[in-house]
C-alpha cells in the first residue's frame, strides 16, 4: 500500500520515518507541504517526492494521510473534492475534525479517522481511530499496520470515542509533562542536583508504566502496593489527596474533552 502524506510537520515526518524505517508492506510515495523551508529539509532528508499540491500526490497513493493543522482542513477540502477514487482512503489524524466534515468537504466516502499522540514519534504512541463502512479490510488492515509502526493502536467501532481518546490519550502526554515537570522540581527544592532530578524522574515515570502495563492488577492496587502504613509515599499521597489532585486530572480530561468537541462543531474561540 503507497501513502501521501499531506502536510510535512512534525507529526507527518514523524510518520514518514515510521514508514521508511521499517521497511514493509507500507510505502511512502510523496509528501505534500507549502512552506519553502520545510520542503528544502524534506528533500535533503528522505529520498521521495515532495510536492506542493495534493493532485501531484494523489495518482500514486492508496491511503492519504491528512496530517496538516485542523484549521487548515477548509483550505484543502476543495483540492481533493472529485480527485479521491473508490479505491483510495483518506486517513486524519486531525484533531477534532468528525468524518461527517471530512465527508462533506472532499465528497469522498471512504475514511480512517485516528487520533495518535506525540509520542508516536519515536515509536511509543497509542492510537484510537475508526472507519466508514466504506473502507474495505484490505485498506482497514493497511490503517491498523500503519498506526501500529506508531505504536499500539486501538481500533473502535463508533466514532464517538475519538473526542474521548482526544482528551486521554492526545492530550495526555502534556499533563505527564507537566507532572514530571512538578516532580522533578520538587526533587531540587528538597536538595537533588537537577540532572539528578530530572533523570529519576524520567526513569521512575518509565518504568512505573512499563511495570503497570506488564502487571494484571488494577492500578489502585498497584498504589497500594508501593505505600506502607506510616510510611514515606502514604504521607506523600495524603498531600497529594489533600490538594485535589485526582479532582484536578478528570477535570483536565473533562475539559479536554468538551473542547474537543467544539472543535468538531466549529467553534473556534478560545
């Protein structure tokens, strides 16, 4: 299966990589990007066609990869309406934007809808998407090889759950950045040098999900298990209770989520 790849930023390159790296059924035939800049270091970098405009990009490909700005989908729309065939696939991962949108701006009835996450850069992401009834499994597997060279995937039935992935899983990272960000200054408040700091912090967040994802308990259990009567890390969770914070992460989903539905509705204030 050959796919363009429309919009050559960091999440398409990222993309591309995956592709010529591992080398399979998957095959990269052409990026589309505008900016001069980007298109210079495309073209120095992989050895593949970049172009300017989708119609150059469009006769070789049978998946089609939308991985431009969601504001910038409108501007798009008109230059693949009627260029689509029955046996091609558009594939988003534009964030908040509903198929029923992608559908009326290209007229094209054949779409994979995902929402992957940043680290998907390096091979370690988690991807949710979906798919109209029109995508046939030949092209349904095609999708699922090419989330999976992102990292795990996870294909769902109704659409629906994509804004809620969009919260969790696309916006996620940030809020372990910003956790990670609090821990390790906390570990410089108390004295550790801030290489040190950050360091532990990384490698403690590394492994405590690598061991929660090879472990069958539930993740309260897993807490528990690491928290003695009287000890340190019971004294630390009783501040962290104290403070709200389980409150504050299911507002920031909450609220990720809400928005995220506004997107999809066209609102774009805020």
């Amino acid at each position: 299966m050959r796919v363009a790849i429309i919009g050559g930023g960091k999440m398409g390159e990222a993309i591309l990589g995956r592709i010529l790296s591992a080398g399979g059924e998957l095959v990269a035939s052409a990026v589309v990007e505008v900016d001069p800049a980007r298109q210079h270091y495309l073209r120095a970098r992989y050895s593949l066609p970049v172009v300017i405009t989708p119609a150059e990009a469009l006769a070789q490909a049978d998946l089609v990869l939308l991985a431009v700005k969601p504001q910038d989908a409108p501007l798009l729309y008109p230059q693949l309406r009627g260029r689509l065939g029955a046996q091609q696939v558009l594939v988003s991962i534009l964030a908040g934007v509903p198929i029923a949108a992608l559908r009326a701006g290209t007229g094209h009835p054949a779409i994979v809808r995902a929402m992957p996450n940043t680290p998907a850069m390096i091979g370690e992401g988690c991807t949710v998407w979906t798919a109209t009834a029109e995508v046939s499994v030949a092209h349904r597997e095609a999708a699922r090889c090419l989330f999976g060279l992102l990292g795990r995937e996870q294909f769902v039935a109704e659409e629906k759950y994509l804004d809620m992935a969009t919260a969790l899983n696309g916006s996620g990272p940030a809020f372990f950045f910003l956790f990670f960000e609090a821990l390790a200054d906390a570990g410089v408040a108390i004295g550790l040098p801030r290489a040190l700091a950050h360091e532990l912090t990384l490698q403690t967040a590394r492994g405590a999900a690598l061991y929660a994802q090879a472990s069958a308990a539930h993740l309260a259990q897993l807490r528990n298990d690491v928290t003695s009567p009287g000890g340190t890390t019971a004294a630390g969770l009783y501040q962290l209770e104290r403070y709200a914070l389980r409150a504050a992460v299911q507002e920031a989903v909450v609220a990720a989520y809400q928005r995220a539905r506004e997107l999809g509705a066209g609102e774009t204030k805020g």
